[in-house]
C-alpha cells in the first residue's frame, strides 16, 4: 500500500520546472489582459497584438535564460482571471505569475517570490478643479467616497491609514477613475503605474500629494521550484544592471525615482512570518456574514420587482394590443439575450452620461430586477397560456371584463402551475447577485474572493466557509417554495 | 326574447352557419338538435358574444349583435347581454382554484356588486336546491361529474339571468347524472326561465321542450312542437336522425 502510494506520488511530482520549459523551449506566465495598461493590453495599433512593460519583461526574461540554458525559450503568454493566477500556477497551468503581483507575507508563505522587477507606490487621484485636495482633506469630514481596486494594496492601504472613508470596492482601475471625473467619488488612489498610464486619458483628474506606500512587484513560481527561482533572481539582476529595465519602464512612462530605492529592490527578510495574525474567525467571519447579508438583500428586494414586471409583461404579450404586444417581446428578447453583466454595466456606467445616476445598490437591484424580469415573463406566459380557454369563457359568460377575468380566474391558475420555476429562478438569481461586484456592490463571492487573493492559504477554509454560508441560506429557501407548493396544491 | 336572422358564420374557409333563422319566445323552452358538426354549439356560442358573427343579426335581451362593429362596441353589447343571459357547458368549466360555494358567489359579488354576505345566502339556498348543501367548501376535483354540472347551472343562476344557454349539458355525464341534469332543466322551465338547449337527449326533447329546432349543415331545417316535428319529420335529415337517436 505504501510503496503504491509512493509510486502514484512519485507520478504526479512535477518534474523540474526549468527542465521542462528547457524541453518545451518556452516558459509560460500569466496574467490578466482585463487589467490593462501599462501591465499587458492590446496594441491599439494592431490589437491582435499584446504589448506592455511587462511583455517586454517577459520576452527579456527569456532571452536572458536563453543565454543561460544555452538553448532557444520562448515566452508564452497565458490569459488567466487575475485574482486566479496564484491558482493557475499551483495546478501547474502556468510557470509564473507576472502581472502587478505585490510581495505580501501571506503570498510569500504561499509562493516563492522573485527579487522585485518594479517598486510601485501609491498615488491619490482627485479631481484638478477640486480646491484644497490634499491627504488632510481626504481624512477631514464628511467622510470621503474613494475608489479602489477590490483586494488591492491601496485598500488595505486606506482602511489602515484612513478608517473614516467610505471604500467604494471597483473590480477594474479606469471605472473608478471615470466616477471620480463624473462626482460620484471624491478620489482613488491607484498604483502608480497606472495613475501615470492613465494621466493623458484623464486629464480632469489632479496628482495629489506625493506617491506613498512603495510596495514591489515581483514574479511568483511555486514553492520548491529551486532552480526556475534562481535562474529568475539571477535573470531580473542582470536585466536591471544592463538598464534593460529602466529602458522598459522609460518606454510605458512609469520609470520613477522609487526604482533606485535600494531598500526596495530586495525582499524583506522572512520575519514577517513570526506576525501573529487574529483567529480565522475574527479575520472572515464577520466580513463574510456581512456580505452575506447584502446578498440576501440584493435577491428579497430585486426578485419580488421581477416578478411583478414579468407578469405585467406576460399579459402584454398575450392580452394586450399589437402595439403593446410587439415591443415587449423585444424587451424579452434583448434582456435575455445578453449577459447581466452588461446589462449592470449599462445602469451603473453608461446611464449617468444621459444623466441618470443610480447609487450602486439601485443599479444592483434594479439590473438583476429588469434582466429577471425577462425570464419570468416567459415562465408566466406558459403558465397562462396552460389555462383552458374554458376558464377565461366561463368567465366572460358570468358578465366579467376581460381584466376582471384575468385577475379573478386566469391570473391565479397560472400562478399555482408556475411556482416550482418561479422558485427555481429565485435560486438562481440568489446566486447571480455575484455579478454585482461589477458595480462595486460586495456580497458574498466578492468578498470571498477577496479574502482569498490577499491570503492564498487559507483558500480551501474560506472556500468551505462562503459554500455553507450559501447553502443555509438557500435551503431555507427551498423548504419555503416546497410548503408554498403544497399550500397553493391543496 | 330571442330573435335571430340569417346568421353566417365561418372558420375561414369553412362556412359552419349558412343563414340561420330562429325565434325564441319570453318562457319558452328552445331544444336545438342536430348531427355533429351540423353547426348547433357554434349557434349557442354566437348567441352570448362567444364568437364573432359574419352576417346576420341577432337580437336577444335587448341587444343587439350585428357584423362589424368597432371592437369596443362588440365588447360592450356582449357584456351588456351577459348580464341576462347564462351560459353552461359540456366540461362545466368550474373555477378549480375556489370552492363550489365560492364559484357561485365569485360572479353576484365581483360582477353585480351584491353584497358578499346576500350572495353566499343566495349561494347556499341554490346549493341546497340543487342537493349539494353538504358540498359547499368542497373543490370541483373533489365533485363528481354531475354534481360538477349542477354547481355549474347554479353558478349561472345566482347571476338572475332571463335567459340560459346550455351547450350540451349531459354529453360528459353516464344517463343516470344526465337525468338528474334534465330534471332540473324541467323544473327550471317550469319556472318561466327563457331556455336554449343543445343536446342529444331526444326523450328530453320530446318530454320538456316547447319547440324543437333541427339543425342540419348550418342551417335550420325544420322547427316546431316536439309532437310535430319529432313524431312526423318533414325531412330526411330530421329522420335519420330520430333512427339514430
């Protein structure tokens, strides 16, 4: 049994990383092209093409373990979701994770970092016509609003720094910057490389104070991968001894004086790990359950308006006249025929140019309300249309109108027969109050994810801890619909 | 009470009724016979506004049906004669989701206005008429076929119509249900109720009805007293059906 055991264990251990990527002639590193400038985003000029300053890093990285292997590597890019990276790596998908990657001690315990390849800092972005915007001013009342990228160092940064903001969670860094242009930030503070990258786009948004924070970027391999870690270190050296670096870093506009801080090129020493951190609990907890709350919220206030929307709708469409009829079918087609994510995307970013700002809960609900109400429409214009025409005619020979009829006879029929999909969709909405988190609104997978990415090794617990938190709040659900069934049946 | 003249009606291409021409006198108790598809239930059907006619007019409880009206109109005038005029049908078409009693009171209260309490003493007095007293919180699934017809007509009754259509009334019902249906009718006729009866049930015909209209390929063939009509047909139509009956 043992000897078993060993053999399948002796299977599946990797065989040395740099080996392999000798073999194939290419090493593979991830990142997330969603991220965008100055990391890795499509060549305007020609966007089937990637550049970026850490492409450019990349193909400079091969080169130099081209000269050191004495044989061709390539590099080769992997798109990954940028919080799944460190996942990616650990199955063995990727070699490298090379996209913004701060040195945390919680990913350094997780992963094996390489020396630095950037010093990034942090940089406050308001907007230029705001007078007096300063770090005191931000920290002065009313509490300010400030965008900041979900799970990212400035957030950490703020919470710390700044306990009395209101940190508006944004999963991309331009959308943050376009709503403090629009006023419905007051600031967001932004890695550096960005702010800079950004700056010509932006030109209403000010530089305020000096960078702060320094932090370093640095390449992730798996932990026990030896020989790829040194040849990386030993790589990234000579690259910013030749200036192939700050040559790089010149050519994206985001070389700064932080790069020669020597206290930053190399990584701290491994003390961190003696930090004693808070109990599982007291870190997750209370942030998950709160989460989960806004979960429930989002569904007990959007589902009811879609159900509600959908049954007018239905009606519409069956009863109502041509003209009527004709542009709610377009409606449903349109809502069901492209994704919620868009469609929230729409309410939250587009609609405040026609001039029409909804607070991010409104957008949530109203979004996930419009797009269900498309589904439920349909699920109601089955179940009236499973009526016996006998039951509107008998009806219509008592002496009542046809809305009468409706709302008398036909209308709750059509309930009792539609309940065991209605409950289904309300399941599935329930969980799609993920896609929220487009718009800044953290609930329970958000804030999972966060939580994840900022402490990779607790993964599997958290991951536990988010799937019960769901099931106990949908099973109830489940048990509720099962009674409504049998109540309505009897 | 009910007058009606060269009434057409087609399903496209189909002509079901081919200029029917009928009357019906205050009190008198109508029976319709005819084979199937001889266009008999689509009459009844045009008499209350169930379906729309082509050509013709019909003239029944003080309102008028004609061809082409603007929809809103059509609307109108058909609310207008339901209010005297009841219909039941072959499959009963009871409201599944309420209760006997709430079937018959649904209609007094939601349509005439009456008062909930009047209408469900109203309710209970037909319930008991009609011997299902014992019947009243029980749901249609729960009633047999016809006790289901019987709710049905009470149904129709509690609205006080001056006329009442019944479109085969016995055909989903085995003989015995079928003569406690007829019996009814009897009775309700004897009660100076203005009737239109569709049905195969000749011994009723011949038993109840003050004159009895035979309907053949969309139009009516022969019309007169049961002891005329059915004892000494006119037509060959008219007999074959007799033999078969």
């Amino acid at each position: 049994m043992l000897t078993l055991a060993l053999a399948l264990l002796a299977l599946q251990a990797p065989s040395d990383a740099l080996e392999a990527i000798r073999a194939r002639g290419a090493f593979t590193w991830g990142a997330d092209e969603e991220g965008g400038g100055p990391y890795l985003f499509p060549d305007p000029a020609e966007p089937s093409r990637r550049i970026g300053f850490e492409v450019e890093l990349a193909d400079a990285l091969a080169l130099e373990l081209t000269r050191e292997l004495g044989a061709p590597i390539a590099a080769q890019f992997a798109q990954g979701p940028w919080d799944k990276l460190p996942d990616l790596l650990k199955t063995g998908r990727i070699d490298l994770v090379l996209n913004g990657y701060e040195w945390t001690p919680e990913r350094a315990r997780d992963m094996a970092a390489t020396l630095p390849y950037y010093v990034f800092e942090l940089q406050l972005l308001t907007r230029a016509d705001a007078a007096g915007a300063s770090w005191e001013w931000l920290a002065s009342a009313p509490p300010k609003q400030v965008g900041v990228l979900g799970g990212s160092s400035a957030e950490s940064y703020l919470a710390q720094r700044c306990p009395t903001l209101e940190l508006v969670s944004y999963d991309g860094n331009t959308n943050a910057m376009g709503d403090v242009v629009s006023g419905r930030l007051d600031a967001t503070l932004q890695d550096l490389p960005i702010a800079l990258f950004y700056r010509a786009e932006f030109p209403e948004l000010a530089f305020t104070g000096a960078p702060v924070a320094p932090g370093r970027y640095v390449i992730y391999v798996r932990r026990g991968e030896q020989r790829l870690h040194t040849a990386l270190d030993r790589a990234l050296l000579a690259l910013r001894t030749e200036g192939t670096l700050r040559a790089i870093d010149e050519r994206y506009g985001i070389w700064t004086a932080a790069q020669e801080n020597t206290e930053y090129l190399s990584l701290p020493a491994a003390s961190d790990e003696a930090a004693v951190e808070a109990g599982f609990f007291a870190r997750y907890g209370v942030p998950l359950l709160e989460s989960a709350g806004m979960t429930v919220l989002l569904s007990l206030l959007s589902f009811p308006l879609a159900i509600l929307l959908g049954l007018g709708i239905a009606l519409g469409r069956l009863y109502g006249p041509r003209l009527v009829a004709w542009p709610l079918t377009l409606y449903v087609e349109v809502l069901r025929g492209t994704p919620l994510m868009l469609q929230l995307f729409v309410l939250f970013y587009v609609l405040p140019n026609a001039g029409l700002e909804l607070p991010a809960l409104g957008a949530a609900v109203l979004g996930l309300a419009v797009n269900y109400s498309a589904y439920e429409a349909e699920i109601y214009r089955a179940g009236l249309q499973a009526v016996p025409v006998g039951q509107m005619e008998a009806a219509l020979v008592l002496g009542m109108s046809r809305r009468l009829a409706l709302r008398r006879v036909v209308v709750p029929q059509a309930v009792r027969i539609v309940v065991p999909a209605v409950t289904n969709d309300f399941i599935a909405l329930f969980k799609d109050t993920s896609v929220c988190s487009v718009i800044t609104v953290v609930e329970l997978t958000k804030r999972y994810n966060i939580a994840a990415m900022t402490h990779p090794s607790d993964v599997l617990p958290l991951a536990a801890m988010a799937a019960v938190l769901y099931l106990v709040m949908s099973y109830p659900l489940s048990l509720l619909s099962a009674r409504l069934e049998r109540a309505l049946r009897a | 009470m009910i007058r009606v003249q060269e009434l057409t009606k087609s399903y496209g291409a189909h002509a079901v009724l081919r200029g029917v021409t009928l009357e019906v006198a205050r009190g008198e108790l109508a029976v319709v016979i005819g084979a199937s598809g001889s266009g008999k239930s689509t009459f009844l059907r045009c008499l209350n506004g169930l379906e729309r006619l082509d050509g013709g007019a019909i003239e029944i409880a003080g309102t008028t049906l004609v061809p082409g009206l603007a929809p809103e109109e059509e609307e109108r005038r058909a609310n207008a004669l339901r209010q005297e005029v009841g219909m039941v049908f072959q499959q009963f078409h009871l409201f599944p989701h309420m209760s006997a009693l709430a079937n018959i009171v649904e209609a007094p209260v939601h349509v005439a206005g009456v008062s909930p309490a009047e209408a469900r003493e109203r309710a209970l007095h037909l319930l008991e008429r009609f011997g299902l007293a014992a019947k009243a919180r029980s749901r249609p699934d729960q009633l047999s076929g016809g006790e289901q017809q019987r709710v049905a007509i009470a149904r129709a009754l509690a609205m006080q119509p001056t006329v009442m259509l019944f479109d085969e009334p016995t055909s989903a019902l085995d003989p015995r249900r079928a003569g406690e249906i007829l019996r009814i009718l009897d009775a309700l006729a004897d009660d100076g109720l203005t009737m239109v009866v569709v049905t195969h049930s000749m011994g009723f015909a011949r038993k109840a009805a003050d004159r009895v209209h035979v309907f053949h390929e969309g139009r009516v063939i022969e019309s007169g007293p049961p002891e005329e009509v059915l004892v000494n047909p006119r037509e060959a139509a008219t007999r074959e059906l007799l033999e078969l009956g």
